[in-house]
C-alpha cells in the first residue's frame, strides 16, 4: 500500500522494468526461468551426477585392484599407493554429493513457486482488509512485488544450477575448472561462430542493428585479436648457463650401482628383449618378480637388463648388489629338452646341463619339439630357461633383496591395518 517501491529499489526495478510493469507478463517470465532452471538445466546435472557417481562406484572394485597390483609390483611406493586411493575415493564421493546438491536446486525451485503464490494469496487479502484497497490495487501492486521479488530469488538459483551443471559435465583434464572454461573462452574458434551468428542476425530487417552489430564486432575483434596471440611466436626461456664439467672429477654416481638385481646378456640374446618383436623375456620376469613377492612377503626389486660385449654372443650373467650369482648359455633359436627321468629315446642335439635343477638336457632345433614332447621330455624356450634360472636364484639371495626401504615399505603397509602393533613395536624417537 506504499507503493512499488515498498519491497526495495531492487524487487521495484525487477517489477517495472524488466516485465514493463504488468504482473502478466512478469508471471510468464518466472515461468520460462523455472522451466530453464528445473527441466533443463538441474535435471539434466542431477542425471549427469547420478550416472556419474553409478559408474564411478562400479569402477571402484577395479581401480582399487590396479592400485594394489602397481603397488605389488614395484611402479608405485605405499605413499603414491594411498594418495591414489583417496583420489578414487574422493571421486566417488563428489558425483555422490553434487547428485544431493541437485535435490537441493531443484527443492529451492518448488520453495520460490510456494512463496510466491503464498505473497500472492496474501497479498489480495492483506490489502482490501488491512489497508482499505480495492482488489484491483492490490492485485497490481501484492502481485507486481511479488513476481519482482521471485525473480530477483530465481537468477541466482539459475546461476547456481549453471554452476553445478559445468562442474559435473567438465572432463577429466590435468587443468582445474576455471583453466578448463578459461580456455575455452580464450580460444579464437569459440568467438569466430559467435560473430558470425551475431552479424547475420544484424542484417534481418526490424532487429536492434545497432547493438547485435556492435556485439558482433566485439566479438570478431575478440577472435581476431586471440588468433593474432596464438601466431606470436613463443619465446623460449633463457638457458641458465652452467658451470664447465671438469673431466678429471670422478663423481660417486659413476661408481656405484643402486639396481639391486642385473640381467647381463651377450649381443646374441638381444632379440629376446626387443619390443619390435614382442620382448618375451621381459613379460617372463615381470611375472617372476610378481610370483617371488608374493612367497617372500615384500616387493622384488625391479631387473635391469643390459647387453655387455664382454661377454659371449649366447652368455647370461645374474648379478645381484653387483655379485654374479649365476652364468650360463642359452641358444636362442632353439628349445631346451630336459629329462626329467621320464622321457626316453635319444635326441639329436647338443647335450648340456638345466642351469637351475642340473637336469640332463639337450638343445634340439623348434621343428623336432613335438617329436620330444612325444618321447616325454619337458620342452622349453631360451627365455622360460632365464627365467626359471633367475627365479631360482632370486629366491635362494632373497636375504640380499631385503634392505631398510623394504622393511619400511612393510611396516608402512601394516600401520594401515594394525597400527598399534607398528608403533608399540617402532616407537616414535624423542
């Protein structure tokens, strides 16, 4: 009853200027923001979160198993190990709680409906019994207010719809997400279509020429100017200079070896670890590595294999903290047939020795494996008889893998599940 401005300067502006005034129009405008809040913008974030967070957690299982086998495996320490488990984690729950957040939006949509068919209702009573107007007073200035005061409370809730719905819908990048849409909107291909849009639309007879065109050419100047920053040739950074290598210092990183287990191999062997052709021996002892953690407890360290001229075409040489603890000769274009006390008939080959079980054996040529199979020999490639050799003999100097990291690689494992027993048994020093 004291007039549009009665409610604030703010809900007044939003009554008379924005809907010209006329309660009608104003309500057909709230209508088409609740539509665009509710129908498109929030449920489509909450499906998007809501799949999201289903497939996250189905993927849980597997993502947990991956960690545990890098783990297991030697590529990833226990602290990497339990950062990526919170990672996982953190991920699951994130789609979890931006699906609630949607229920929130879309609740505060339902309560902005109620609240202003409440002002209205009240409205129409209030001011024919309270301050003497007639029905048609009120109606102009209770709904005219009303409506001010509710889309003045739906563009933020629109804006915060807007908002949950890029987070949900960004893509897994290294960038966060105001480096993702920052460089969306720094990209001249985002603002040369939104210009040509524009001046098309100037053109049409009974537009407003004056400000689509003027938008138009902000934003081909926008394009332009980006395309102009992109062809600017980068400039690289200065190179510090660096102090001349004196060739007579000896540092100790020339001396020392810190792989604890070598694999050297004559220049005859090498097939045998080119990836152009499969690398079969590497597969061998990774699963090698991966079998011998498992019996021993902790994590074998990693196998470097090297070639050496020193040695023969056809020579092996295992060394573990830089002692050799085996050596051997293997043929790599033939197959090992081993006597295990079952096999009988004499092959045509030449006769040698297992490196690992010093079992009678004989190299024979690929074509006459099925024919040694047949007789009850045990038939195996030159890689699968490295292996073997080394698996062997890893396990026999296990004492000599264990070292300070390991055992606190094992302790750091076990605070997660008895962490008691870990600092009753490790206390902290004072």
């Amino acid at each position: 009853h004291e007039g549009e401005s009665a409610a604030g300067h703010v809900i007044e502006a939003f009554g008379t200027f924005l809907i010209g005034g006329d309660y009608v129009v104003g309500i057909f405008v709230f209508a088409i923001l609740m539509i665009i809040n509710m129908i498109v913008v929030t449920k489509g974030a909450g499906r998007v979160s809501e799949v999201s967070a289903r497939f996250t957690l189905d993927a849980l299982p597997g993502k947990q198993m991956a960690i545990d086998a890098d783990l297991n495996a030697g590529l990833i320490t226990p602290d990497e190990a339990k950062a990526r488990r919170i990672e996982v984690s953190t991920e699951a729950d994130f789609y979890g709680s931006m699906d609630g957040s949607s229920k929130f939006v879309k609740g505060d949509a339902v309560a902005a409906m109620l609240i202003l068919a409440a002002n209205i209702i009240g409205g129409l009573i209030l001011g024919p019994v309270s301050h003497g107007m007639t029905i048609a007073d009120a109606a102009h200035n209770y709904i005219l207010l009303a409506i001010g005061d509710a889309l003045v409370a739906q563009l933020p809730s629109l804006m915060l719809s807007i908002a949950a719905a890029a987070i949900v819908t960004r893509v897994s990048s290294d960038k966060d997400l105001a480096g993702q849409i920052g460089g969306q909107f720094g990209s001249p291909r985002t603002w040369t279509p939104v210009a040509v849009i524009l001046g098309l639309l100037g053109l049409l007879p009974g537009m407003p020429h004056l400000v689509i065109l003027s938008a138009a050419g902000i934003a081909g100047f926008t394009a332009w100017k980006l395309r102009q920053i992109e062809r600017r040739p980068v400039l690289a950074a200065p190179v510090a200079a660096t102090e001349p290598v004196d060739p007579s210092r000896i540092g100790w990183e020339e001396v020392t070896d810190s792989v604890q287990v070598n694999l050297d191999i004559g220049y005859g062997l090498v097939p045998l670890v080119d990836e152009r052709r499969g690398a079969p021996l590497m597969g061998r002892i990774t699963g090698v590595r991966r079998q011998l953690s498992k019996e021993l407890g902790f994590v074998v360290p990693q196998c470097r294999v090297r070639d050496d001229i020193a040695l023969d075409p056809y020579t092996y040489r295992i060394m573990v903290n830089g002692v050799c603890v085996g050596e051997d000769k293997v043929s790599p274009d033939e197959m090992l047939a081993l006597d295990t006390g079952q096999a009988f008939g004499q092959l045509a080959g030449k006769a040698t020795r297992d490196p690992t079980f010093g079992l009678a054996a004989t190299w024979i040529h690929a074509g006459d494996a099925d024919a040694a199979t047949g007789a009850g020999y045990l038939v195996v490639d030159a890689g699968t008889v490295m292996a073997t050799h080394l698996n062997h003999l890893l396990g026999q100097n296990a004492s000599e893998l264990l070292g300070p990291d390991e055992v606190q690689s094992l302790l750091d494992g076990l605070k997660e599940r008895a962490g008691q027993l870990v600092a009753s048994l490790c206390p902290q020093p004072l």
